[in-house]
C-alpha cells in the first residue's frame, strides 16, 4: 500500500456492489484506507490493530494524534477481544442499540495499540447499522479504527462527494452508499466509571439510555461553557465542524415562536455585512425561511423534525464554502430530543459564538 506522504490514487466504488465491498476489504488487509458510509456519517477505516494504519489516518485528516479513533466492530463477541472489562450496563446498551448510533467507552486490552486509542487505557467501540459498514468490517476479519472521513475541523461528511472533497489523494478508496440517514456522529457513553456519562450526545438519547440502564450522567464539560473544564473524549477539545466563514449564532432567550424576533437581528446583521462589501448567508428552518431578507437563505430542515436538522446540518455548512460567504448567522435548534446533539455540533461550528436576544 502506499506510504502517506505519498499521493494516493483515489477510487471511488459503488457501495452497494459487493466487488467493491470485497475490494475495500482487501485494502483495508494490506493496511490502506477506505472511506465508507455508517448511518451516522462518512468514516475513515483502517486495521484498527495496526499502529502503521492508524497513523496512517491522523496523516490523512492532519488530526491531532491525541485524538483516539473510534474502533467499528461487526459482531459483538469483538468487545471481549478488544476490551479487558464488559460490564453488565454495557452489554445492556450493546442489546438496546447495537448495530446502531452508540459508541461506548471500555478499559482495553493490549491487542489494541496506543496508537489507535491515543494514548489512553480505554477504547471506543460501536457496531454500525449500516449494511455496507457491517459487510466491509466482517469481510476484511479485522477490527476498524474510523473517525469521520473530513478533514481534521472541518464539517463531517454526509455524502461520498464530501469525502473527496477533503481526502482525495489522501485514502485508497471510498465507498459511495449515497447520503447517510442520520447525519451526526454517534453518541459517546463512558462506562468505565461509577456513572455512566455522555461523552458526546448523539441520535442515543440521554433519556433513551436512561430507560435502559438507569442513571446517566453528562460530561461537565458539555454542560457548562468553561473552557477551564477539560472533556473527557479528547476530541471534544477541539475546534470541529466549521465552516471557512464566520459562523455566527442567534438566539432568542424567550420564547419566540413566530421567529420574528431573531429575523430582525439577522436582518439587521445581513444589512450590516453587506454594506460593507461582505457575502453572507442565512441558515433557518423551513417554517422561518421566508422571514430573512438575505440572497442566500440555506434551509437545513424542520424546525419540529430535529432528525432531519441533524441530516442536513453538516452539508448546509459545507454548502455556505461553496458560496464563497464571509459571515454566516443561523438560528438555533435547541428543540426536541435532538436539540443538545445538534447544538453541541452548531456552537462548535461557531467556535461558541452567540449573539442573545
Ligand atoms: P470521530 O472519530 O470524529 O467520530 O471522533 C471520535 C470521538 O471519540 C472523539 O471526540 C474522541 O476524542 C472520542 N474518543 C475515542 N476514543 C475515546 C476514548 N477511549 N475515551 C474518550 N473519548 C474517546
Ligand atoms: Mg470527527
């Protein structure tokens, strides 16, 4: 396979064929990379017990190597090889959500390198739901290290085209499985302490984990805006998600249903920006779009259906690169069972800026 500092030629299959699967899996053998869809995201997978692999992808993403990878397993009986300790809670949560949007944190066993988890005692592991994911993983008969296939802060991507945007030249191939359903990453729950806690929310909720395992926890970090309090997935550290314009968001602190208060502030923000020579964007709900006075008005979706804000956030933001915009404002969707997930994802894209009204 090639070496990483040296161009890679990038082919791109159909997911759906199993030529392709069988030939991604032999990539993934000889210690490649392969981009493949997950219900979540894209992920960027390579021999997860293989330190040459696994730095293989933090050259491709230029991502912090104190970052640890995500471990995608096909079968259940992996959490044994891979972990040194599986706790009742967490074969509970496996039952509940696996395949699916779950990772759980665990101690680890020394099959898995340093390399692959960063440094740390523990690893990350998730079954992914989707078929193309589950084939790949059983017919390469390895264990795959995966973080989301963009580059090191930039949005994940949802789409094939989104990863060669980022990666080409960089990874072997990638497997085009069409736009992924859910469109942020999975829930992360550490279950290596007293408490079950939420590493990073995801489409698992707080409330759906607590129904099966009792008590949860959420990582302070996540729940106060204190950059003195380190969180404990390192990657959370990070900036992540953002757009090359300047995201900014506005929120209403009462309740405003008609949207009009938060219309006005962007307007007169958008009014602002342009006088003074600057593209800018708008990104709002469906039922709210027709309030903005602004070329370009992205809608990422409902505002009552946060899972279908979840699955275009990420391309609307990479959608505002391809207008070229200086400033972006959004309104914010803090709504419904999804909301915590997708403001986590939207206050990071705007490096926490807020404007409150
Ligand atoms: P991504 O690969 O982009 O989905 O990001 C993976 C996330 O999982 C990052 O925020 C990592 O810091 C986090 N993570 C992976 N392994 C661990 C671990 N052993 N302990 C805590 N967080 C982890
Ligand atoms: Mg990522």
């Amino acid at each position: 396979m090639n070496d990483s500092l040296e161009k890679i030629n990038t082919v791109v299959a159909n997911g759906n064929s199993r030529e392709a699967i069988l030939q991604a899996a032999d990539i993934l053998r000889s210690g490649g990379l392969v981009a493949f869809p997950t219900e979540t995201v894209y992920g960027l997978g390579a021999d997860a017990c293989s330190k040459k692999a696994a730095e293989k992808i933090y050259s491709a993403k230029g991502r912090p190597s104190d970052n640890p990878l995500i471990v995608h397993i096909a079968d259940v009986k992996a959490v044994y090889e891979l972990a040194a300790c599986v706790p009742p809670k967490a074969e509970m949560l496996m039952e509940a959500f696996w395949p699916g949007p779950l990772t759980i944190i665990l101690p680890k066993k020394e099959l898995v390198p340093n390399e692959t988890t960063g440094g740390l005692d523990t690893v990350a592991l998730r079954m992914p739901s989707h078929p193309a994911a589950l084939e790949m993983i059983r017919e390469s008969g390895l264990y795959i290290a995966a973080p989301s296939a963009n580059t090191s802060g930039r949005p994940s991507p949802t789409e094939a085209a989104h990863v060669l945007d980022d990666l080409k030249g960089k990874v072997d191939m990638i497997l085009d499985g069409g736009a992924v359903g859910i469109g942020i990453e999975s829930t992360i729950v550490d279950l290596t302490g007293e408490c079950p806690t939420i590493l990073r929310p995801g489409f698992i909720t707080k409330q759906m984990l607590e129904h099966i395992i009792g008590e949860v926890k959420m990582d302070a970090a996540l729940e106060i805006n204190d950059s003195s309090i380190r969180p404990k997935a390192p990657g959370m550290k990070y900036t992540h998600y953002a757009p090359k314009g300047e995201l900014t968001i506005v929120e209403a602190s009462s309740a405003d249903d008609s949207g009009m208060n938060v219309a006005n502030k962007i307007n007169e923000l958008v009014r602002e920006k342009q006088q003074s020579g600057c593209g800018v964007a708008v990104i709002a709900t469906s039922e709210h779009a027709h309030l903005y006075k602004c070329q370009n008005v992205l809608v990422v979706g409902d505002g009552t259906k946060g899972e279908t804000i979840a699955a275009k956030l990420y391309s609307t933001l990479r959608k505002c690169d391809e207008l070229s915009v200086d400033y972006i404002f959004s309104e914010a969707f803090s709504t419904g069972a999804l909301g915590s997930a997708i403001m986590n994802r939207l206050l990071k894209a705007a490096g926490q800026r807020v404007i409150k009204i």
